[in-house]
C-alpha cells in the first residue's frame, strides 16, 4: 500500500519541448525560432502551447507581430538553457570518446555564406574527424551560456574584447555586375554617376548598421545630394551580394566578404575609391573550449586563411 503522503514525481518537459522554448524565447519569435531549429512556425507554436499545458501556465505573451515573457517564462528561460548547454556539452564529450569532435563557431549570416561557408572544405579535409557546427546570427550569443566554441565577429577593436584575434580589417567600396559597365546610356565612371542606377541598400530602420549604408559612404564622397535612379532594401548583407552579382543595382562592396566575387569576375569595382570604417573581424574563443584540440586546429587555419587576405 501506497503511504498517503509519499511524492508523485512530477514529469518533466521533453527535451524537445525545453529546446523549442529556449529557442523561441532567445529570439522572440516563433518564425526565427523554427527556422533555427528546422521546423515551421506552427510547429513551433504547437510545441510552446503543449509545455504550457503541460507546466498550466503561459510562457509567452502574443502580441500583434510581436512577443514577449510572461513572469513564468523568465523564470523557466534560464533554467531551460542551462539544461540544453548541459545536455549539449555533454553529448560533445561523448562523441569525442568516440573519435568524432564537434567544432561550434558562431558569426553573422553574411560572413557565413559570402568567406566562411565557401572555405570550410580546406579544414574538413585537414581534420576530417572534426564536425563543424555553424550557427549563422545576427544576434551577439554568449559563447559560455549557448554552449559554443568559438565566435568570428564583426567591428570596432575597442568592442572586440582583451581576448579576441584580429583576422583582418574592412573597406568599403561600390561593386556592380560587369553588364552595367556596358550600357552607354547609364555611364558608371565617377561617384557621381550612381545617379543613373539603382543602389541595393540594406535595411536598417533603427540605423544600428551606419557602415552598410550608402549615406555613410555618399557621405565620405561629399554627395549627400545624390539621388539614385531607384533603391532596392534587403533585410541581410548577404542576400545584397547575390543581387549585385544578378545585375540588379550597385552594392556597397565588404572586403572581404567580396574578395571572391570580384575574383571570379562577377563583380566589379567600378571606382578607385574606398572607405576604411575602422572595423574588423575577431576571432573569440570560449574560455572553457581554449585548450581543446580542435578549436586551436581551427583558429589556425582561420587566421592561415586571413593571410591571404592582406
């Protein structure tokens, strides 16, 4: 017989339910949330809804195009990231007994996909027993609480932190596709000739980014006054590229992320000119990932290929 007083262990949430949460909680958004996880909008909503069910409380408030914490939800925050940062940390411990290492690098989705991305098959096939985890963010994450071993950021030295290892600088400069060099009715000789073509300009309300905007660099041109043929808004760096390569206006170049680009002849430079906005990539390494093998294998051949950038 069952003494009346003896506990009923509470069920705990399923780890995917925690994760799903964590996630959506980290970015305020069940769209950004299940793009990082893989999963739709409803599915994640459908997972947020079952822990609410499951704990009687509700985590979130839904607001018009927006979402917020409840009381309850910043409370479970913490708690659940620790417990994925635990589990994850050591499921990696596990697969290196195995022989398998795994290598997460966190940076924006830009550098990603325009130099990193298209540069990682030279370290798998240097360390091939190493699986390199990417999570591309606009966001800064916390390299101890998210359980990542190394970040490659982007700005000023003085935000870069004691730390951090410089990789190389940034210029900034107009790019196109060669065929708008080719057409005589819209000449693209000079600054001042932008006037004739459409910028693609990235989209920044709240005017956190000023080095990606054509103000700043119309500006160091003394062409405030300038006004272009049209304007196309991109909410990434890294869809802006591809659209210049297409043809379809004039970039601010970044080197390096177009360094390829313009070495495969799918972008051109048509100005001598460039801007340097004092800003530069870092490399900055966890402090419980420092001593790891693989991590030092990787940032060495990071800052290998950063000599090539010079």
């Amino acid at each position: 017989m069952r003494k009346e007083n003896a506990r009923i262990p509470s069920r705990l949430p399923s780890l995917d339910l925690l994760k799903g949460f964590e996630t959506a909680a980290r970015l305020l958004s069940f769209t950004k949330a299940g793009e990082e996880l893989h999963l739709t909008q409803s599915a994640v909503s459908r997972q947020i809804q079952e822990l609410e069910d499951q704990l009687g409380v509700a985590l979130f408030q839904r607001r018009h195009r927006a979402l917020a914490l409840t009381e309850a939800g910043q409370q479970l925050y913490p708690a659940a990231a620790q417990v994925i940062a635990t589990v994850r940390a050591a499921a990696d411990r596990l697969r290196a007994q195995t022989g398998r290492r795994r290598l997460s690098v966190t940076t924006t989705q830009s550098f990603a996909s325009l130099w990193l991305i298209p540069r990682l098959a030279g370290v798998t096939r240097a360390h091939p027993e190493v699986d390199v985890r990417i999570s591309a963010e606009s966001r800064v994450l916390d390299l101890e609480r998210d359980g990542l071993d190394l970040a490659i950021r982007h700005g000023p030295a003085s935000l870069a932190g004691p730390n951090a290892l410089r990789l190389f600088g940034e210029r900034v400069f107009p790019v196109c596709s060669p065929k708008l060099l080719s057409d005589r009715r819209r000449p693209l000789k000079e600054p001042q000739d932008l006037r004739h073509h459409v910028l693609l300009q990235f989209d920044d309300p709240d005017g956190r980014h000023p080095w990606l905007h054509w103000r700043t660099w119309l500006e160091i041109e003394r062409l405030t006054d300038l006004r272009p043929a049209g304007s196309l808004l991109f909410s990434g760096y890294g869809e802006i590229i591809p659209a210049a390569i297409a043809g379809h206006g004039v970039a601010l170049g970044r080197s390096p992320l177009v360094r390829d680009a313009l070495a495969a002849g799918e972008l051109v430079a048509p100005f001598k000119r460039s801007a340097d906005p004092a800003r530069a990539y870092f490399a900055v390494i966890s402090e419980t990932a420092r001593e790891r093998p693989e991590v030092t294998a990787f940032v060495a051949w990071l800052r290998e290929e950063a000599k090539k950038e010079q």
